[in-house]
C-alpha cells in the first residue's frame, strides 16, 4: 500500500479500522445489543528525504460510547461566574446562563430524581452555599464594589430580589467600612440569602407526581423582608413579581423563561435570585467545590465518574490567593497599611494577590485591571486548584468547563486562544471544555451547557493500541536517538510521563498551559533488531467525550545501508509493519468497567517509498550451495557449510578503486564490526569499472551454540566506508553414528553394529565409550580414537584379535 498523498485532510492520506462491533449491556435501557462504529481508529504512514530519510507515523483515535443502564445518581457542583461582566451592556449571558443551569438541572433529574446539585457562584470570592440556607459571603472583607440595580451597562436589577446600594466613592478604608456597612446588611436581605443552594435535591423542588411544589419562600419573602422596604428594590424585577404585574418586553429577556414568572419552579426563582459580584476569581469558585468534594458524606459514591465539577464563566481569571494569606479579608479598623507588601513593590498580603501600582488598596482594588503577574498567578492557581479537584486523593471529580463568549484581557500575557487552552488543561479533558455565545450564535449557551452536561450520563471506551514498525534492514538502519513522540488530544498537545514541564517561551514546544502527561516514555530501548515497538496504551486517553480525539505522531530517521540504490525503495517490512488494537465491551449495564475480549484486530500501514542514489553499493548475501546464494537471512543446522556472496557496485561514469573489502562475523553493529580485529579479507585494492560489478565469495562451516550470527561486509572507500549485512540463524541439531566391533585379521564383523542416534551434531565421540567385553575376543585399537561429528565423521571401527 502506497500513500497517495502527503495531506491529512485527503481520505487517501488514512488507512482506517472500518467496521468496529462491540457489545453494550447498556443499550436499550438495559436490554442490552451490539453497536456499531466506524473508523475509530486511522493510521498513515510517511518519509521525507534519500539516503536519509526522516519516518512519520500518524495515530488517531476516537471513542466508542455506552450506555448505562439504570443511570446512576450524581453529585453535581456547579461553579457560577457571576462578575458584572456577565450583565455588561445589558448582556443576557446572566440570564441565558441561568437558564441553561436551570435546563441541565432538570435533564440531570430526567436521568436519575437522586441527582444532587450544589451552586457556587463566585467573583472576588466564593459565595459559599450554607447547609442551612442561603449563601455567605464577605462584602465588606473583599472591599466589593457596590453599584445600584439600575447603573447603565450593568442591568443588576435582573436578579430577582438582589438589594444594593448607592456607589461608594471614597479610597479611604475606615470610610469605606463605615458607609459599606448598611450597605452589606442590606445585602445580606437579598432574596438569595432565604434559598437553598446546597445539596438540591428534586424533592425539594417537585412532588412525588411531578406537580412542582409552591414557593412559599418567595411568598414569605415578599410578605416580610420586601413589605417592609420596597425601595431598597428599585429597578429590579422583584417589584413587579410583588405588584403581580406582567414583565414588559424588555424586561422578559431577562426571566428564567419566555413566558414571564407566574409559572416559576422553587428551582427557577432561586436561581433568578443567584447574586453577582465584581472581578474575577475563579480560584476561590474552585477551592470551595474541591472543598465540599472532600468533606466526609458530601458525595453518595467515591465513583469519579457520579461526581462533577461544572465550571459556567466569560472570561479569564483575573484575581487570585495568595497562600502565605489566604484568609486575609479587610474588617473595620483596617487601613492600607494592613495590606500593604513587607517589600516596597511586593505583594500585597491581601488575598487577591494584587501588586501595589498605585498609592491606595480601593483606588486599587475599584479602578483598574490586572496586570500581567496577576493573570499569569491568577491563571495558573485556578489550573493548580483544578488538579486537586481532579485528584483522586483530593476532590476525586471530573472537571467540566463551558466558556461563554471567552476572551482575553488587552494588553496581557493571554491570547482568547491562549485562554481557552488553559480552561481545556482545568477541565478533565480537552472535550470537557464547551464554548458558547448568546442564543444567536450556532452555539447558544442553553444548549451548550446541555450537552456539555450530557457526558455525565455516558460511557466512552478506548482503544489498546500497540504500533510495531520493522524497518526494511536490507536496505536502511535505525538512526540511534532519533525516536520521539508527539501528541495532541483534543487540540490540547500532551507530553511523555517523565518529560520536564517546559518553561521557556523561545522553546518551539513552549506551551502556556502544562502539558498534560500522558504519553509513554520511549526510548531507544524501544528499537529492537530494527523492529519499532511502542505500547501506546488506551486510545482516546481516558476520560474522554464522544467528540474527542487523539492524535499521536511517532518520528524517526533512518539511513541507507550499503546495499541502498534505486528510486522505489520501501523503508519498511510492508507485512511486518502494523498496529494492533482491541476494543472494549461493555458487560455490565450499571458498571463503568469495559472488558478487552474481542479478537485482537491488525490494521497496516501504507508503505513509504524514498529514492537514493547511491555511487557506490555493497551488497552481501548467504546461502547454503554455491548456486544458491541469494538471501539475506538463513536457517542452518549445525556444522552446515554457509556460502556468502559479495556484490560491489559501480554506478559511476568513472573507474573506481576501492582499499579493501572485509568480512566481520558475530558482531551486532558497523561500530563493533569496524574495531574488530578479527576479520576475514575478501579483496585489496581492487577496481570496479564504471557502471560495472565485481563479486566475490567465501564460505565457512557453522558450528554449535553460535544461534543467531549477524556477519557485516564492510567497503571501505578511501573517504568513508559502506556496509551490509546477513545473519544465519544455526539450530544445534542432533546426529547419529554407528560402531562397528571387527576382527582386526579378517575385518569382519564379530558381533552386530551399534546404532547411536539423538547426539549432539557438534559431539566428539571417544572409543573408549563403547569398548565391550566380548568372549574369546580381546580389543585392541580404534579407528578413529575421538570421533568428530561436526566434521561429517560418523563410523567408529573398533578392532579385536582372538584369544
């Protein structure tokens, strides 16, 4: 099979698996049932270059995907960014995002009524769900910054009973405190702070038939801590849900449904009434899920795959902890001097991790952005956060992300692309990471989140995937040092288990984001006789989406051997040359456990062809007759003779004299076979005339416990030298031989011969082993004395007299 074409797009550059069966116990709700797929697997297969050359090959792979059956129940915690970037312009991505946590909710209660869902939003900090109700946070620590429900660009008065004060102006920290305060217990009145976001269970929000429960707690709400002051709410949608009038057209947008409030679930107000908040943070979000995952009886199941983390946020982290403070909150009595770094210039000891740039912490904290030191921490400590939420001694959960309309702060250290590839490495796989934009876009964040959702109620399987690539010996030697691997999953480029996290951006392999390490480590511990062979483990790596795919690319070079010369020249076994894979079935329909007993199934690649045009060549081959010699590997017995012919080839237009031509036996490379002394000289100072050959044989006679011989003919050429090389693999075969007993006078056999069979071929055989007894007879010499099987000797004559 010839590759026809160097262009991954073209279908002609692929080999692919076709068909792939597998059973499911999950299908059909339980019934289980065969499944299909197609090319889950394809490979390619190329060269570029002559006499050296260098060796792609190309791996890629896709998942099977199952079912479970019945579907297990979840805990899910979904981490909210509610930063004032979500409402800028009078954006619906608050509201939109709202509903889509409101949708994915109730798919996951579709699934499996026991499903738990705990809400985090977070901003400067994390609002943290209380068990008893409602959620906590520091607004007076985290110097927030307060604006009224109805500031141009932020439409805040969207979120359902959220009361907030006038702006505060002041830099000054005491004063800051002092007119924040009313502000933070009015806060603290909202409507949120009267719902459950902790452990939400269908019950809470549904009868046992379905019928929704009444929400007696906005009810009581608008009967007691509304009633008693209407105008902390101006401008939010609250007075008209208190005054029963409909929403107007521009306020509908901004719902949790198309059709207004009247009909709202306990589920849709409590999530209309989710606070926001300002900067963002997406570290704490993170710290406090990790933090409910490892609280003892949180979760139903130690089973990662019934445990989630989803990640809903629009931009980069822009804020962060600083770990020498991590609990340091303004409080009153506080000044800047609280805050303000041990060093001139330092850090500050505040938790977001803010550098001083100007003279006074809310000047600093209200009126600029990050610099590029706090998104680059800000980043990374979410990435940081990630990891031990993933780790199964940690958080032990899976990591979803849905970014909407993602961007990145300018000027910065982060392109939009930059960021999405770090949200890919925080979500447990690349496909774990689903970008949306407002419901005009082809990708509405309502749906997004559905699907994104939808991996938690699925299976997906791998490939074992085994390359071995034999490279055409004849023609072409490994390049010692010039194996590599490559890898990208989910356009996410992996590395090796043991390769150093790169850390220099003038590094080609540079990466802003750790690389995740799940390629094997590969050496030249991996190139055995010419025969590439690499264990590339489950393919897709593992967790993966339906839509994931991995893309692994293996290189090498090679060059020619002194028999290399042609245009069409294969640079591998064609047959030899393959991977092996096995796919998975699924036996138990409520199990995450996949079982690798279908057939082990072989898929080859296409064969790459290079040209080298060599001047000169030198070709060695073996036999065993002197007309037969032909092959550049033979199986002999013992004590056979081998014969080796000797090709050198002029290609030139000229006369060439070559120095010397020798023989090396029982070495394994040039390098051994270049300072062995002990060679055998086949020819000196010889011509070859132009376009012309000269051949040239010997021979020799094998022998016992030599098994595999590797014999190297070596050119030398005045300037460098040319090689090639056969090997005779010699089995330590048995013999016979008789003994003959022989009146010494007459030579005429005195008793029957004996017939010894199953020796050893290369055995020395002594007379006096088998000297016998014989009545009226007397022994008194042997031809031959000592026997040599491996010579072709098989009678021994033992003579007597009589007496």
């Amino acid at each position: 099979m010839i590759r026809l074409t160097g262009d991954p797009s073209d279908p002609d550059y692929w080999n692919t698996s076709g068909l792939t069966s597998v059973y499911d116990a999950g299908h059909d709700k339980g019934s289980g049932g065969i499944l299909t797929f197609h090319d889950l697997l394809r490979i390619s297969k190329g060269a570029i270059g002559d006499c050296s050359a260098t060796v792609t090959l190309d791996i890629e792979a896709s998942p099977p995907v199952y079912s479970y059956y019945p579907p297990h129940s979840l805990d899910v915690v979904f981490v909210l960014d509610v930063t004032a970037s979500m409402m800028s312009g009078k954006s619906r991505k608050m509201a939109l995002a709202k509903r889509a946590l409101i949708q994915t909710i109730q798919l996951l209660w579709e699934q499996n009524k026991e499903t738990r869902i705990t809400i985090v939003p977070y901003a400067r900090d994390a609002y943290i769900p209380n068990p008893f109700g409602g959620l906590s946070y520091n607004y007076l620590g985290t110097l927030f910054t307060w604006r009224r429900s109805t500031t141009s660009g932020n439409y805040i008065g969207q979120i359902l009973g959220y009361r907030n004060g006038s702006f505060v102006s002041t830099t000054d920290i005491p004063a800051y405190m002092a007119q924040s305060e009313p502000l933070a217990a009015s806060a603290n009145l909202s409507l949120y702070n009267y719902y459950n976001y902790y452990k939400i269970q269908y019950s809470d929000i549904y009868n046992e038939d379905g019928s929704a429960r009444p929400d007696t707690v906005l009810a009581g709400y608008l009967s007691t801590v509304y009633a008693q002051n209407p105008s902390a709410y101006n401008g939010n949608l609250i007075e008209s849900v208190a005054s029963g009038a409909p929403l107007t057209s521009e306020q509908l947008p901004y719902s949790m449904n198309d059709t207004g409030y009247e009909n709202n679930t306990i589920l849709e107000n409590l999530i209309w009434a989710i606070p926001y908040g300002e900067d963002t943070n997406t570290q704490a979000g993170l710290n406090e899920a990790c933090t409910l995952f490892k609280t003892p009886g949180f979760a139903q199941s130690d089973d990662i795959l019934r445990r989630a983390v989803i990640l809903i946020t629009d931009g980069q982290a822009n804020r962060s902890i600083n770990p020498s403070y991590p609990d340091i909150y303004a409080a009153p009595g506080s000044t800047d001097s609280d805050f303000l770094p041990d060093i001139p210039g330092g850090i500050w000891k505040y938790f977001l991790y803010l550098k001083q740039t100007v003279p006074n912490l809310i000047s600093e904290v209200a009126s600029r952005s990050a610099n590029n030191d706090e998104l680059l921490l800000a980043m990374q400590r979410a990435y940081e956060t990630a990891v031990e939420i993933k780790s199964p001694s940690g958080g032990n959960a899976s990591l979803f992300v849905l970014g909407i309309e993602i961007d990145a702060q300018s000027p910065g250290p982060y392109t939009r692309e930059d960021v999405l590839d770090i949200l890919r490495t925080i979500a447990t796989t690349g496909s774990y990471l689903h970008e949306a934009a407002e419901d005009s876009s082809q990708n509405p964040i309502i749906e997004e989140l559905k699907r994104l959702a939808r991996n938690l109620l699925i299976l997906t399987g791998s490939l074992q995937v085994t390359v071995t690539d034999s490279i055409n010996t004849a023609l072409f030697e490994y390049v010692p040092g010039s194996l590599r691997i490559f890898g990208t999953q989910d356009t996410l480029k992996l590395k090796s288990v043991s390769a150093p996290n790169i850390t220099d951006p003038s590094d080609p392999e540079y990466t802003v984001y750790q690389k995740p390490a799940l390629l094997p480590d590969i050496s030249d511990q991996n190139v055995q006789d010419g025969i590439i062979t690499i264990n590339l483990g489950d393919l897709p790596y593992a967790p993966a989406a339906p839509e994931s795919r991995t893309h692994i690319r293996l290189t090498y070079h090679i060059r020619a051997k002194g028999a290399a010369h042609g245009s069409h020249l294969h640079t591998n076994k064609d047959s030899e040359t393959a991977v092996s894979f096995l796919e998975p079935n699924h036996l138990t329909a409520d199990s995450p456990l996949l079982t690798y007993d279908n057939p082990l199934r072989t898929l080859h690649f296409p064969t790459p062809i290079v040209s080298c045009n060599a001047d000169y060549t030198i070709e060695k081959y073996a036999g065993t007759a002197t007309d037969d010699v032909f092959y550049k590997s033979i199986s002999v017995t013992a004590c056979q003779t081998v014969y080796y012919r000797f090709e050198v080839h002029n290609y030139t237009d000229s006369d060439a004299v070559f120095p010397l031509l020798y023989d090396v036996r029982g070495v394994q490379t040039i390098e051994e076979a270049r300072s062995n002394p002990d060679r055998l000289i086949i020819a000196e100072n010889f011509t070859v005339p132009a376009q012309s050959t000269v051949e040239f044989t010997a021979g020799y006679k094998t022998s016992c416990g030599e098994g595999t011989v590797s014999d190297f003919a070596v050119l030398e050429t005045g300037d460098t030298y040319l090689y090639d090389n056969a090997s005779v693999i010699v089995h330590d075969d048995t013999a016979y031989y008789t003994v003959e007993y022989l009146d010494k006078c007459t030579g005429q056999r005195i008793c029957p011969d004996l017939l010894v069979t199953d020796v050893a071929a290369c055995s020395v055989i002594s007379a006096h082993d088998h000297i016998r007894c014989l009545p009226c007879w007397k022994f008194v010499c042997a031809i031959p004395y000592h026997l040599h099987l491996c010579e072709g000797e098989n009678i021994l004559k033992l003579y007597y007299v009589p007496c």
